[in-house]
C-alpha cells in the first residue's frame, strides 16, 4: 500500500471516529447532527461507488465480479495512465508503453486447407490447346464474364456482337445459373431494351421489371425466368458501336448507377483486349503470309511440270488465306478457253469437277475474267450467284472471292476461294491477294513460255507434227502402256509420192503447200488416241493405239483416195498429189527401232509396187 492510499484511508476513517466522539454527548442537538452528517456520509459513499469514478484514474463497471483482495496496481509517480480492456478476473491493463491504438479484437475465418492449390490453379489457368486465335478472345471473355456475373450476384451475364450493316445482334458468350434457357439465335433490332441501347448508344437500366413485361423486354430467353433487374452498356471499337454487355437478376433493385459505371470499366478492358487481339492476329497474318509467298519462290519449288506448278501454288495460297474449296481456272491458248484445272474441295459438299468449261457471261468467274477486278461475295446463299456455270448447281452456302491472274495484258486465269463461313474475307484481303498474285501470274507466264518453247521445239514449225524425236518418245511410252494393258497397235508411216513432173508446172517450190495439205488431211481421220509426227522431208507417222493392223490398213487406204483426189492450189494452178503407206503390226513389242524397221519395209514394198499404194507387214 503506498502512501496516497494511506492518505485516504485516514481521512475516510476522521469522519467516523468524529462522528462517534459526538453521538456520546449528552447534548440532543449535536447527536441529530451528528447522525445528519453520518447520513450524508455514507450517501456520498454510495455516490462515489456508483458514480464508477474514484480520482479520475479507472472505471470499474457496476456488473464485474470484483474480489474482496482485488488490488490495482500501483500509479507511479509519473502518473501513467492505464486502461482496463478485459472482463476477466485479472484484468489487462494497457499502459502508455505498450498501448496501440490500431489495436482490434480478432477476426475468426475459415481457411481452406487447399486455398493456395485452388488459387494457383486459376491464377495460372492455362490455355486449352486445341483453341485457335479466334477461340483466345472468346475464352478471355469468357473469364471476364465469370467475374461480372459473381461481383453483381447477377442471375446471367451476356455478351452481344452488333452487325451494323445487317442490323442484328447476336449472342457471342455468356455465363448463366440457367445456361440451356439462353436462345441461340440472332435478334433483329425492335422495341426491346437491347434495341434501345443500340438506337440512343447509351447504357440502360431497369430496376423493377414485371413479370407481364419480362417477354417483350428481355428477349435473349427461350421462356420467362423471373429477371426484376437489367442493365446493359454498350461497348465501342474505333467511333462505332460493335457490341453490348447486358447484365440480369432475379432480384429487384440490384443495380444501380454504380453497376453502370462499374461496367464501363470492365467495357474499356475488353475493348483493349479487342485492339490487342486484332493487333496481334494481323501480325501473325502477316507473318503467315509472308511465309507463304516465301514457299512459292523457294528453292524447293517445282516448276519443270504442270503438276509441280500447281502444287506449289496451292499449298502457297493454303498460306496466304483460309478457304474450304480452291479452284484454279486456267485459260487455254490452243482451245482458247477457261478451264477449271485444279479443283480442292476439303468439304464433304457437292461441288463443281475438274475440266468444267467456265461460262464468261452471268458468272462470278466470267466476270473477273472479262473485267480483270477481283469479284467478292460475302454471302453466296442467294440463287442468282453463279459461280462457274450458268446451269451449275451448288449449296455452297458462304463466301466466295475470285481473284484474276493477270501479266501485263494477258489474262492467264482466275483463282477462286470459297468458305463455308459467311462474311470471312475482307477488303484486305482482297487487296493482299491482288498484289500477290503478280508473282504467281509471273510463275504462271514463265511456266507457259517455258512450256511453249518445249512444244515448239516437239514440233515441225511446218505441218505442226511432232518431230522424229518427239515422236519416238512417246511412241515408246505408249508401246509400254499396250503391252502392259495386252492390248494391238499398229504404226503406217505414209509417203508423199514423188511430184518431179509436177515441179515444172510451178512457179517456185510446192512441196510446202503440199505437205500442209497433207499433214491437215492426215489430222483429220485422226483420234486422239492417236500419234502425230513427221519423221523426214516427206514422211508422216501414224501410231494407233489399241487398234490391229487390219483396220489400219483399212484407214490407210481411205487416207490414200481421199489425198489422190484431193486436188492442191498452188498460187494460180492446181493439180493432185499422191501417197504410199506402209503399216506395221507393234503389238508385243516393245523396241522401237524395231517398229519403225517394219513400217519402213512396209512402205518401201508400196513404193516398188509404184507407188499410190498401201502394204502391211504384221
């Protein structure tokens, strides 16, 4: 006990022990007095008690349980302050030292035992392997539709896509406690709230919807569902509307001008996930591209065949633009017409066949051909769209684009592309292609001059037949094709007789004139089956495939008359030539020096006999 108690223990004990000292005497006054002060001083006792003040120092609440030997603890003589923070028995008591005012009670939460598992598996969710560049934005806002759903305690969350030119909005994603109630299908712009935010381009809100109203109001569900609150905002890419975030709830009243703004923030990420997206997808394009082109001059090309020029185009153009069915048409000089040559369909869908003549007028095909402009359709479901022929019929259903091959003034053909998506190739790509396809035209235009050559070369510039080495090569490989398939042929080798006295009736020379003749009579009675070609001055050869000497015997002899009463013109004058033909047998053999000696022995029997004449050798 220190001397301060000590103090007031004194001085409580002097009122009582006065108060005794007068009660004994024996005067009546001082005693009533005294018992009047006695009085008073117990009453300031209780008001002291339950005052809960004693010097200003501590409280004690009226309702703890104090022991008899309760001590306080002792004030120093710096007069620390204290305070009794504990209804327990032994009081805590926080001085100036040790005092914190941040100080809370404890807050109890359950913590699961797996909680840093599950976050790390959301927090590094990775990306399913199987999703493409157009499925990553779709999974993204997936995600983030996720989060608005959970943060507004929201019955769906919903993603539009907003087609301007079309006017309608369709569903691209949603998240939903009722997710086969949703209509899959696109909405055309009308009365409901969704229209409203797309005519006025401002975020709307409805706080108490009635169930009357529900049907006619919120349109992107199969049935009513009970929605009381709606908000929607729109979301905006480059100055124009291109999609709406709409938000629902079973519940009254759950949104606010809050949620309106809330939402604009989450529209501001996803449109820069949008920028991103787009962004990266043209580079990759582009790279993509490049790429491609890259493959079509590479060194690996094959441009010593036509098939090897056509390989190497479409696995360029594979590349260079997505498509479900390719068609190159190419244009041919010595028909003088466009032919589909390489047809590619990855669909199972009917679509047109290899070797179908294009029709220049009333198609899309024609028409790039004759305009020389690209022709691009986003949506081929109509039935006036022809693509290649006016009689073709096709449910090619989708997008169509038809790319001409021009060098310079020459128009070499058209490359066409097709996809089953509708709206899929843009003016951008319209015009990649159309810068590109300069160096496909330039291949195209190497390989038909280089082709060209060959054939010139093959050919005698005079009758247009092939010439003696030509001739062999393929008389060769089809003398293999028919001893393979055990099949007859026959070769005639057919002689212009000799015309001295002829000679003599003309102003220079006729043997030109006369082999042009006869080289055209000959093409005529052909198949083409058959082979053409001139093995010296004055000496045509015939193969026949599939076809015994006998009946080539019996055309020779038709080709023999035909030509001996087929009078020439030469300049002014005209006068009639004659052939010999000798035939021989080649089925079963293989060697074709060996064929060429019979037909030659052949023929020299018909031109002993004097000439106009035909012999067979089998």
């Amino acid at each position: 006990m220190d001397k301060r108690q000590k103090k007031r223990i004194l001085i409580f004990l002097l009122v009582p022990v006065l108060a005794i000292l007068l009660f004994v005497t024996d005067d009546l006054l001082i005693r009533v007095i005294t018992i009047a002060v006695m009085i008073i001083y117990v009453a300031f006792i209780i008001f002291l008690r339950d005052s809960v003040r004693f010097d200003g120092r501590y409280s004690i609440n009226e309702k703890d349980d104090i022991d008899d030997d309760y001590n306080l603890p002792p004030i120093s003589d710096h007069d620390e302050s204290f305070k009794i923070v504990s209804k327990n028995s032994k009081v805590e008591v926080i001085t100036s030292d040790n005092y914190n005012p941040e100080f809370k009670a404890p807050k109890t939460t359950l913590i699961p035992p797996d909680l840093r598992e599950r976050f790390e598996e959301i927090a590094n969710e990775s990306l399913p392997p199987e999703i493409g560049h157009d499925g990553q934005f779709t999974f993204a806002l997936e995600k983030m539709l996720t989060v608005i759903k959970d943060a507004y305690s929201a019955h769906t969350a919903v993603f539009f896509w907003y087609n301007k030119k079309k006017e309608k909005l369709t569903i691209e994603k949603f998240v939903s406690a009722a997710p086969n109630e949703i209509a899959k299908r696109k909405f055309d712009i009308e009365d409901d709230i969704l229209s409203k935010i797309v005519q006025k381009g401002e975020p709307e809100l409805l706080s108490d919807i009635s169930p009357a109203a529900e049907s006619d109001v919120i349109r992107y569900y199969d049935k009513a569902q009970g929605i009381r609150s709606f908000v929607g905002v729109p979301l905006f890419y480059e100055g124009s509307l291109i999609a709406i975030i709409a938000v629902d709830s079973k519940v009254g009243d759950q949104f606010g001008i809050e949620t309106i703004y809330s939402l604009g923030r989450f529209v501001r990420v996803i449109t820069m996930i949008i920028q991103i997206f787009e962004e990266k997808h043209s580079d990759s394009v582009s790279q993509q591209r490049l790429k491609g082109l890259l493959n079509l001059i590479g060194p690996e090309t094959n441009f010593d065949t036509e098939e090897g020029v056509l390989s190497s185009m479409q696995n360029a153009l594979s590349d260079l633009i997505e498509w479900d069915a390719f068609v190159f048409v190419y244009f041919k000089p010595v028909e003088q017409k466009f032919e589909a040559l390489r047809v590619t369909n990855k669909t199972s869908l009917k679509y047109v066949g290899q070797g179908l003549q294009i029709d220049l007028s009333g198609t899309l095909v024609g028409k790039a051909i004759l305009s020389g402009i690209p022709v691009k359709i986003d949506d081929t479901a109509s039935d006036s769209y022809k693509r290649y022929s006016k009689s073709e019929d096709l449910t090619f259903d989708g997008s169509f684009m038809a790319i001409p091959l021009m060098y310079g003034s020459q128009n070499f053909g058209v490359l066409c592309f097709e996809s089953l998506k509708k709206n899929i190739y843009t003016n951008s790509d319209v015009k990649f292609l159309n810068n590109s396809v300069n160096i496909i035209s330039y291949i195209i235009y190497s390989h038909s001059s280089q082709t060209l050559i060959k054939s010139l070369i093959a050919l005698d510039l005079e009758t247009r037949a092939l010439n003696l080495e030509t001739f062999k090569e393929r008389l060769s490989s089809d003398l293999y094709k028919a001893n393979s398939l055990n099949v007859p042929g026959a070769l005639a080798l057919i002689k212009i007789d000799e015309f001295l006295e002829q000679e003599s009736l003309f102003d220079g020379d006729p043997l030109p004139k006369v082999l042009k003749v006869v080289a055209e009579s000959i093409a005529k009675e052909m198949t083409p089956l058959n082979i053409f070609g001139r093995v010296d001055g004055k000496i045509f050869a015939v193969y026949f495939f599939n076809t015994d000497s006998k009946n080539v015997f019996i055309w020779a002899e038709k080709l023999r008359v035909k030509i001996a009463r087929k009078p020439i013109a030469i300049v002014s004058k005209q006068n009639t030539y004659t052939i010999s033909i000798g035939v021989a047998s080649t089925h079963g053999k293989l060697d074709t020096d060996e064929v060429f000696n019979n037909a030659e022995l052949a023929l020299q029997k018909a031109v002993e006999k004097g000439g106009n004449a035909v012999r067979n050798i089998n």
